[in-house]
C-alpha cells in the first residue's frame, strides 16, 4: 500500500490571532508553528494501514523551506519518505497559493510518484486546514486525477483495492465505498495521534527530503485583506466564590428560562 | 441577479443552516433578484410554505426515481445543469459537511474558484463579487474578491440569523432529471439507522462544557447529571479528548462541534480561542473556573470563581432540592 499523506504548516496560534500591520498574513513572530490537527491524525491513520498492510507512507508539504520541519515531525511519526513542494519564488507576486494551484502541486506529485514507481494507492489529507479552511483541496487533487473521493471521514477501514470510509450526518453513520486509488479527507477523532519515539525523532532528523517546484495557477478567489473580527470583550459578572455562588447561579439558570 | 441555492433537509423540514444561508442568498440576489432552490426528494414533499416564506420563487426537485440518497459529484452534477437552466450568477450552499463537499465539487468540474465559509457577499465591479469568509473557524475574517462565473460559494452556519422574506413568495415547484454520467454515481451513501436519537451537540439547548479542571475521566459524572437535569448535554474541550478522557464526538472547538445553545455551561475550561470558536454562538455563556484571570471570564456573561468539584455537585443538590413552582 502506497499513501501520500498531504500536512500544511500553520501558525500554532494561542490566546489570540494578530495581523500583521498590512493585513496579509497573521503575524507569526511571536508563534510556533504545527501542522493542521486533522492532518496529525491523516499522517497516524497512513503509519497505521501500513503497519498493517506493509507499503509506505510519503508525506507531502506544498510550503517555505521551513515547512521541511513539520515533514520532519510526521518522519517522526512513521512517514517514510517526505517531498517538498517549494511555495516561494512564485509568491513574490503576493498573490497566495490558494486551494486551485495546491491541488495542481498535490496532482503533479501524484502522477511524478506514479510515472517514478508504484504511484500512491491513497492519498490521505486533512478535511480543511485550520489557517484557510477552503474545504475543497482534496476534491480538487480527486478530479484532477480521475480519482474517487470522500471527504469529512471519522472511521476508515482500508482493504487491498477498496476503502469504506464512515462519517456522522444528521444524528446517523453515513458511509461510502470507495475502489483506490481514491483521495481521503480525514477530521480529528479518526483516531489519537501517538507521540514520536525516540528513534523516530532520530531517522526524522537525518531523513533526505526531496523538493520540487511546482508551478502555481492563477486563483479566481483573491484575498484582499485579512482582519480579526469584532467580538464582545468584556468581563463576566462575577456571581461568587465557591459554593456560596449557587443560589445565585440558579437564579440566573431560571432567568435564563433553561430551569423548569 | 439569479442564485441558486442547494438546500438540505431533516425530519423536521429544512434545516436551520439552510434557512440561513437561504436568507443570506435574499439579500444577495437584492430587490427584485430571483432565488431559485435545489432540493432532492419527493416532489409531493417539498416544503413550498417554507421555501416561499424566506424568498425563494422556483424550486426544482431532483425526485429519488433520477437520483436517490446522496452522492456528492452527482449533486454537484445536478447543479451544474440547473445554473445553465436558471442562468444563476451565483450557486450557493449552507458551510455543513455536504454544502462544501458539494460546491467544492462543482468547483472542480467547472473549473470554477469556491469561497467556502462567507459571511457576506456583494455584487461588485466586472460581474465579481465582495465577499468576507471566516479562515481559522471564524477567528479571522478575510475580505476577498470571487471572481467565478457562475460565483461558487458556501455560507458559514453562523454567518446570518434565519429571517423570513417580508413578502413571502408562491414558490413554482419543477421536477429536474439531472444529466449524469454512471462515474458521477461512484461515490455514494450508505445510510445506517440513527442512532439513540438522544440530544445532538450540535443542536442542545444546554451545553456544559468540560475541561482540563475536570481532572480526569472519572470526573464527569456530575457533569453529565446537571447536563441532564437541565435537559442538555456534555461538551468537552481539546484536551479532554486528547488526553482519551472522554471521545472526539463530545468536542467543542475548531476541529469538533460548533455549538448553537441558549446556555454553555463552561467548567474548568480556560477558554482558548479554537473552542471559543466553537461557543461563539451561544446565547449565553456561563463559566465556572477557579482562576478569575482565566480568558473564558472575557466572554462569558456570569462566572462563578471555584473548584467545578465543589460548585457542580452543590447546584446539582440546589436544583432538585429547590421549591416547585
């Protein structure tokens, strides 16, 4: 089984997001950086059909050469090759690679790794990164590539030749079966990410990432300016300390008409 | 301007996000526009009161004789060819798990840009449209321009409140037979019997939240007798679940639920902005946390400062103890 799993470096962003003065970007100087949640988990559920099935799992980045850091850390977590796609040199323009040229990158990889060798069975990614939420990506990669896909998946069980692959809808399981090649967009809960071993941590350090300049396309949908929305800032009423805080609590519960 | 929106259906008639995003279409489509729908199911069953109520004057029906239950390229399909019969500038979706699939979708057969998430949109210069779009779950908001023929967008669940049209419309109802290809039906759903059809997070009338201050898995006990005194039910922040305290499907935040309650009962949690992502659109917010510096304390309306350990259960003996009415 041959998986490419596609992870997005993004700002790890903690009590608030700023905005950089120009309003293009969130101001990341004072931030780490991870990949996307729902994309820890695509990598964990790739390790884990491998260490079942046997095959390999290649993990794919389009971003800025320190984006080979969040390859490292999915290395780190069993990925056994990691590719590279360089963002800059083409965003000088300030024109952001959007949802249509990332999923022209993912789709050029795919069919490179198919032309090299075996090319992937599954390509695995997250439902929607968490900085730009487009939602649409692995569709994209899925049409261009005349692939099946599913999207939004919390239960996948994986055969030689076949996925079926579950999510909630309205209260019930929904679930789709799919021949592969196919592309997969997972969400957090598919499963619980293990930490990275010792070992691993080691093989991710030497690892050899393999690069690539891919061409970026020209995006319909063009961001303007980025802004951080009005929310009401203010400070609860302090209703007491403790127990002693109770009669007044349900007070409030019963104005708000949710006591009967 | 023409719109076509996909509207989504549950037992109890159109649902809320579809409203929503029907009324954010209205006043796109502006006075005089024309709101077209798309619904699958029976034509016998198409909620025309409704749909008329909030705007909409043509509603095509794409019966389960031409396509049954749910494949996503073929809904796409479906609308492809109904915004070249109705000409729609616009073709719009509700921000749920199906809207996005489905537009993303159409995005890809037509070649089309998609701005998912939108929480307004506006007719602009050279036939493009204005719109904002939440990035980061809605932590961020990005001004864009959508420059697509026909304009491919979703709209955030929380975007709009559901208002009616102040004139209702009589809306035509039209049975569609889509033109599908046998690959456009590759993907399609399998749906199981529902489950416990208990109280959905998504739709509580009461949340109460747990978090790190829990403790532990053995902690939420209390938390799940207040939840059902109130006739609610528990929420969880990241860490409850990423510590396997409680499972992902309880999750409130960024990556899990987005929660619509008139009262989230927050206890223990600090309040970090990926879950206050997912309470932004509660009604009222109600922390309880021992530290009165805790981020939650600056978007709650009431807070009681303490050990959720001591407060819970003591509100849990105060209500059944208190007097009837």
């Amino acid at each position: 089984m041959e998986i490419g799993v596609c992870v997005k470096r993004v700002p790890q962003v903690g009590g608030r997001i700023v905005v950089t003065p120009d309003g293009q970007d969130v101001d990341t100087r004072m931030s780490g950086f991870a990949m996307s949640p729902h994309e820890e988990c695509a990598v964990e559920e790739a390790v884990r059909i491998t260490e079942r099935l046997g095959g390999s799992v290649s993990v794919l980045t389009l971003g800025p050469p320190e984006a080979a850091e969040q390859l490292r850390d999915a290395l780190a977590l069993g990925a056994h090759r990691a590719v590279l796609l360089g963002s800059v040199g083409q965003e000088g323009a300030g024109q952001e690679w959007g949802p249509i040229g990332t999923a022209g990158a993912i789709a050029a990889e795919a069919r490179r790794h198919a032309a090299d060798g075996p090319g992937y069975d599954l390509l695995l990614m997250g439902n929607e990164a968490a900085d730009t939420g487009d939602y649409q990506v692995g569709v994209r990669v899925a049409h261009l590539l005349g692939w099946p896909c599913v999207t939004g998946i919390k239960h996948l069980e994986i055969t030689a030749d076949r996925a079926r692959a579950g999510r909630e809808y309205q209260g019930s399981q929904e679930t789709f079966e799919v021949p592969l090649p196919a592309v997969i967009t997972v969400k957090e809960g598919i499963n619980l990410p293990r930490y990275p071993s010792l070992p691993g941590r080691l093989r991710a350090r030497r690892a050899v990432i393999e690069e690539y300049q891919p061409e970026q396309q020209p995006e319909g949908l063009r961001k303007e300016l980025l802004r951080v929305p009005q929310t009401e800032q203010h400070q609860a009423t302090v209703l007491g300390t403790g127990p002693d805080a109770v009669p007044a609590l349900v007070q409030v519960l019963q104005e708000l008409g949710v006591l009967k | 301007m023409t719109i076509l929106c996909l509207v989504e259906q549950d037992a109890a008639g159109l649902t809320d996000a579809s409203l929503r995003a029907l009324t954010f279409a209205r006043t796109l489509a502006g006075p005089g526009g024309r709101l077209c729908a798309v619904l699958f199911g029976p034509a016998d069953q198409v909620p025309a009161g409704p749909l008329g109520s909030y705007g909409v004057s043509e509603a095509y029906v794409i019966e389960p004789e031409a396509l049954d239950g749910y494949a996503p390229q073929a809904w796409a399909r479906t609308l492809e060819g109904l915004a070249s019969v109705t000409v729609a500038s616009t073709v719009m979706a509700a921000g749920t798990e199906r809207g996005h699939e489905v537009l993303a979708h159409l995005g890809a057969l037509t070649g089309q840009p998609m701005a998912a998430n939108c929480v307004s949109a506006e007719a602009a210069a050279g036939g493009t449209l204005t719109v904002a779009r939440q990035r980061w779950a809605g932590l961020l908001i990005e001004d864009a321009v959508l420059d697509g023929s026909p304009a491919l967008l979703t709209v955030a669940t929380d975007a709009v409140q559901p208002l009616p049209a102040d004139t209702a419309a009589e809306p035509e109802v039209r049975v569609h037979e889509p033109d599908l290809a046998p690959a456009d039906l590759l993907v399609k759903a399998e749906v199981s019997a529902a489950q416990d059809g208990g109280v959905s997070l998504a739709t509580a009338r009461v949340v109460v939240g747990g978090g790190r201050g829990v403790g532990g898995p053995d902690g939420f006990a209390p938390l799940e007798e207040l939840a059902g005194l109130l006739g609610g039910v528990v929420g969880v922040s990241r860490v409850v679940t990423s510590e396997g305290w409680r499972p992902h499907t309880q999750q409130v935040g960024q990556t899990g639920t987005k929660i619509t309650p008139e009262l989230y009962l927050a206890c223990g949690i600090s309040g970090a902005i990926q879950h206050m992502a997912g309470c932004a659109s509660a009604k009222h917010i109600v922390a309880v946390n021992t530290d009165p510096g805790a981020p939650i304390l600056s978007r709650a309306d009431y807070a009681v400062i303490g050990d959720l350990k001591d407060v819970i259960p003591a509100l849990i003996t105060a209500i059944k103890e208190r007097p009837r009415s």
